[in-house]
C-alpha cells in the first residue's frame, strides 16, 4: 500500500525454473530493470522442476548479477572507455543443477538486484527474498514484506487494521476478469491507498528493502555517470 505516487508501472517476470537459464535470465531482467527504472522482480515457479531447482536458478543468478561492480561503468567520451574491465568478473557459480562462469553480458540492474518475491503456494527456500505473498491459513515463506492475497471485493476494514497493526505490509490481488475487478479494487482501497505519503525512488528506495545479504560485496545496484 503506498500513495498515488506509488501506481507506477512495476514489473515482476515469472521465471520457470523447469526450462529458463541464470544466464539468459539474468541479462534479461537487467535489461528490464534499466527500460523500468529500477522497478523489477522477479518470481521463481517451479512448474514440476525437481527440488532445489528454484533456489539454485536464485542463485546462479545473484552471481552473475554481482559479476559486476556498482561502479563498473566509465562512459568516458573523450578516452573512449565504456568500462572498467577490473571491475568485471566472473561468477564461476556451481549449483546443484547450474553452473555459470559468467560474466554477464548485462550490467547490473539499478535496483542492484531485482525484487525476488516467493509465493506460499510454491514457497522457495530462500532465507532472504523481498516479498512474500500469502493466503490467511498458510505458512509465510521468509521475506523483508508480507503481502497477504485477498479477494477484489474483499471489505479493506479487516485487511486496512492489519496493515496498520504492522502484522502485513500490504496486499496481493489476482485478478481474473481486470476490466470488471480493477474498478472495484479502486473503489475499495482507493481511499485508504492515496491518503497514504508517497515515496520516491527506485522500488528498493520506495518500499525500504535493502540489497539481499547474498550482495553484501556490492553496496547498490548500477551507478550510471552520466545520470550521476
């Protein structure tokens, strides 16, 4: 829950442990954490992938992601550098089930790494994920926010006292019929939502997560000179 500020477009690409690549996902969403601004997450399924396939794709990916610096590029006209190849390197991770030498071809996201968000209902076991989505009922998967799932015409008085009483950090509506439902979400929670503050910033920035521990060498995502 955020203010009006807060409904910019926010992108969570559902990664299928089963058939994707670190590698290829990996340059992926960094492209996209660039196109968005820092406003990138990503969701790991395992859609019949064997156990433990999730987690290593997690982090395979984090690897190739800390291949490079925050500081890495240079974008120096005059000398003709784009980057600092030192501050390149490779991952050389070995997972149970993926091994990627790296480095990259992508440089690191904005956002450092994007918002990795695990599900109740195909939980990963990962100790350090962004956000958890939860059914009332179901264990909560470890994560910084706890975004409980409730229905379009759930009644915000039960879910808006929770929040407030700081056991969830928000919501999580699946829609199946967007046309009719978002207009009836808006109508619910409109209210409460804008007369909350607004924040500014990346989504790390906006929602006050910081870099996972498995990116404790990297102090923040891509700095960008020319932007800088």
């Amino acid at each position: 829950m955020g203010g009006a500020a807060d409904l910019a477009a926010r992108l969570v690409a559902t990664v299928p442990a089963s058939n994707a690549h670190p590698f290829h996902v990996a340059r992926a969403l960094s492209a996209i954490d660039f196109l968005s601004a820092g406003r990138t997450g990503w969701s790991v399924v395992s859609e019949g992938a064997p156990q433990g396939m999730g987690e290593d794709m997690v982090g395979a990916a984090r690897a190739l992601w800390d291949g490079w610096g925050s500081d890495t590029l240079i974008l120096d006209k005059a000398s003709g550098r784009y980057l600092d190849a030192s501050k390149v390197s490779a991952s050389n991770y070995e997972g149970a089930f993926f091994k990627v030498a790296g480095p990259v071809n992508a440089m690191r996201p904005p956002l450092g790494h994007p918002l990795l968000v695990v599900d109740g209902d195909d939980p990963l076991a990962v100790a350090d994920a962004d956000i958890a989505l939860f059914a009332d009922g179901q264990p909560v998967p470890p994560a910084s926010k706890r975004l409980l799932k409730v229905a379009p015409d759930a009644d915000p008085a039960e879910p808006m006292a929770r929040f407030e009483a700081g056991e969830i950090d928000g919501l999580h509506f699946t829609l199946t019929d967007a046309l009719s439902q978002l207009p009836l979400i808006g109508a619910r929670f409109g209210a409460p939502v804008s007369a909350r503050p607004s924040e500014s910033g990346d989504l790390r920035a906006r929602l006050g997560l910081p870099i996972p521990s498995t990116a404790s060498n990297q102090p923040g995502g891509a700095v960008i000179p020319e932007n800088a």
